[in-house]
C-alpha cells in the first residue's frame, strides 16, 4: 500500500512533463483585493476597508483601475455585529455593484438553513458560532443575507 502511495504522490522520472502553460494574457484588467472571515466584526471591516484606501491612493487609478472587492464569505457568527456588517456590505455592493461582489461562505449558508429548518438545522449553526445571534433583532436583521443567494 505504501508503495502504491509512492507512486501517487512522488512524479515519475519518465513521465512526459507539459511545458508550463502560458498565463501572461491572463492578468486582470483591474487590482483584486479579497477579504474573508470578518465573522460579526465591524470594526475588522472598517480596518479591510482604510487598507483599501491606502492601497487606492498609494496607486495611479486612472492607470491602474479602481480595485474589484470580492467578500468571500463568513461575514456573522462570533462577533457582535454581524447585521451591522451584513447591512454595511449589501450597501457597499448596491452602490458599487461593478467593484464589489460578495459570496456566501459556509457560515452564511449554516445560517440559511437554520432559518429554513431551525429543528433539523439549528445544532450545527449554534455549534459554529450562530449562539452569539442569540437577539431575535440581530437574527432577523441577518436574515437579509438572502441577499446573497444569487
């Protein structure tokens, strides 16, 4: 068995390697920031977002573009503003819709879930940091990540 993983893992001295492939023409047309995990924190929003400015006044944008923000996900649970923070990023995506995009991650799709199925679903959001929507105002203002479903 180990052997057969050998094989696997370690490349063949006589196998034919493919030249690397060519990826100058792949270069995005604008910067590219990504931010992830923010998880109920405003404040960490708001530090992301002054790095943002840094980065757009350190650079020429009529040469270099004005950057494309993609949210990855995991905007709730943990922190204490995650409806803040979702309400901050469905603005900033409504009025920037060309330079902004946000994709659900795992904790906003636990969440959904739960609003769907709270008997069948709600363990494993609580045990992944949805206790901390405990406030029935706070769950409800997060309900708008619907939002994100398309």
């Amino acid at each position: 068995m180990l052997d057969r993983i050998r094989t696997i893992l370690v490349p063949s001295k006589t196998k034919k390697t493919n030249p690397p492939a060519d990826v100058s023409g792949m270069a995005p047309e604008q910067p590219l920031l990504v931010v992830g995990d923010l998880h109920g924190s405003y404040d960490l929003l708001g530090k992301c977002l002054k790095d943002v400015d840094v980065f757009v006044e350190a650079r020429d944008v009529d040469l270099h573009g004005i950057p494309r923000l993609v949210f990855v996900g995991d905007y709730i649970d943990r922190g204490e503003h995650s409806a803040r923070v979702l309400e901050w990023l469905h603005n900033l995506q409504k009025d920037l819709p060309d330079n902004v995009t946000c994709l659900m991650g795992n904790h906003e799709r636990m969440m959904l879930e739960f609003l769907d199925d709270p008997a069948g679903r709600g363990q494993r959001w609580l045990r992944n940091g949805g206790f901390r929507l405990w406030r029935v105002t706070e769950l409800v203002a997060c309900a708008r990540i619907r939002m994100l479903r398309s």
